[in-house]
C-alpha cells in the first residue's frame, strides 16, 4: 500500500475490501481513477476536497484492492460502485471519472441516476463512434510506454518512470493495475457496444472533460460522447492530455466545480 499526506484505508462493499481516500466535507463527490490507478497522495484529490466530501477508491483487482473471481468487465465495476453508493447511503453524489473512470461512471448513470446529481466524465472511453475499420482509441497493449507516454500526455517527460528506483510493492501496483485493465477492457478493446445507445438514458446534468493534447482518444470522440447524451456539455483542458486530472489538477477541480454550481467559466 502506498502511504503519504492521504493514505489509502480500508473498506468493505458487499463483502468486497477496497482501499479508499476520503477527506473533505459537504456534498460527497466520488472519484474514479482511470486505468494507470489511484495516487492517494495526487494533488487534485486535495482540490477536490477543498469544496466537496471527497471518496475515492481504488478500483477492484487495482492497486491494493480485492480482485472477485466474478469481475471481468466494466459492467461489474459499475454495479459495485451503485452498491457503494447504497450502502454508504450517498446521496446528491457528483461523479466524477477519468478514462476508464469515466467509462465506469457512464455505465452506472444509465443504469441509475437516483442517488447522483451531476456527472463529470474526463476523457471517457466506453464508446465506439467509428467503423469497424477505425481504430478509435490508441492500443495501449501494442506500443512501448514511451511511445504510450507521447501520446497520453502534454508533457510527456512528466509521465517517465524509473523502474529500476522503485520498490518492489510500488512496481507490483504497476503491475496489477496493467492486468486490472486488460481483464476489465481487452475484448471488446476499451469500449461497451451496447453503451453508446444506452447513454440517452442519463438525464442530469453531464459534462464532458477533455485534455486538448489527448493524442491517445482524440477530442472528435469525446465530442461523439457528448452529442449521445442530452444536454451535456463539452470542454476542455489547454495543456493537458488523457489524464487532466494529473497534470492541470487546479484547473481540472475548477471546472468541475464550475459546472457542479452552475457559475459562469
């Protein structure tokens, strides 16, 4: 387990143990971490509970977390976190995902919206607006991280690791996170096709985040997700790519609260 200012803690959901981030306080807004996992010590979980009660998790078979034999696809994930949702009695909750976060958050607002009153989904895959000749979203499995790095990132050199520094409990996270992902979103590749005529179902206000250097799924996609679901919004993060959340925190906690209180940008 990772430690620092916010350390992961334990939690029990249907019998399953996670680990955890909470810190803040007033209306609860739920994180979900995209496929490289949850830092518990990323400074935008600081700005995010600057203004809101924040949970995030790590998700089943990622870092520290409980893989169930049972879980092998997104849609798993997404009834899990609507039994959070329940058993932690949450309500008025503002989601919020990143990449496959956000494709988990997807998937639970258009089976339910009840306990939820905004949707904020940052550079989400899930969908597949292309034929089936085009490749919508870059295979992370068929190119070196360095290669991934360049087209993930803004700033690519922020993104470099050192493996041979690490410890070995940091680079077994690494690890498991890479197998988490390919379990929940190998085949079909990083998409749901049944998610894209599903998500007129979502009918609370949705925003569509986007890191304007994302070279990984391009801003065409993410404005395809955003002309699926009625009324959203669409936005994005100058100078920062797949993972907004990571290298514009401030401005990526900005807008999220921006849209959640309704003020002008």
């Amino acid at each position: 387990m990772l430690t620092g200012q916010n350390s992961l803690a334990p939690l029990l959901i249907n019998g399953i143990a996670i680990e955890c981030v909470e810190k803040g306080a007033g209306r609860p807004l739920l994180f979900l971490h995209p496929e490289i996992g949850l830092d518990p010590d990323s400074p935008v979980l600081d700005r995010l509970a600057e203004r809101a009660r924040v949970i995030a998790p790590s998700h089943p078979g990622f870092g520290g977390s409980e893989q169930p034999r049972s879980f092998n696809n997104i849609d798993d994930l997404a009834y899990f976190y609507l039994d959070l949702l329940d058993e932690r009695n949450l309500t008025d909750v503002t989601l919020v995902g990143v990449s496959i976060g956000a494709w988990i958050a997807a998937e639970m607002a258009v089976k339910s919206t009840a306990r939820l009153s905004h949707l904020v989904l940052a550079n989400a895959v899930g969908i597949k607006p292309g034929d089936r000749e085009t490749r919508d979203i870059a295979d992370i499995f068929a190119i070196t991280e360095p290669e991934l790095n360049g087209l993930a990132y803004s700033d690519p050199k922020s993104a470099a690791r050192d493996y041979k520094a690490m410890a070995e409990a940091e680079l077994r996270l690494i690890a498991r996170n890479r197998e988490a992902t390919a379990r929940y979103a190998w085949s079909p590749y990083m998409h749901n096709p049944k998610l894209k005529t599903r998500l007129h179902r979502i009918r609370i206000p949705t925003l569509l985040l986007w890191g304007a250097d994302d070279r990984m799924v391009p801003e065409s996609y993410g404005q395809a997700y955003c002309l699926a679901i009625p009324g959203a919004r669409f936005e994005t993060i100058a100078h920062a790519g797949h993972f907004p959340h990571l290298e514009k925190p401030e401005e990526f906690a900005r807008k999220v609260f921006t849209f959640v209180e309704g003020q002008s940008k």
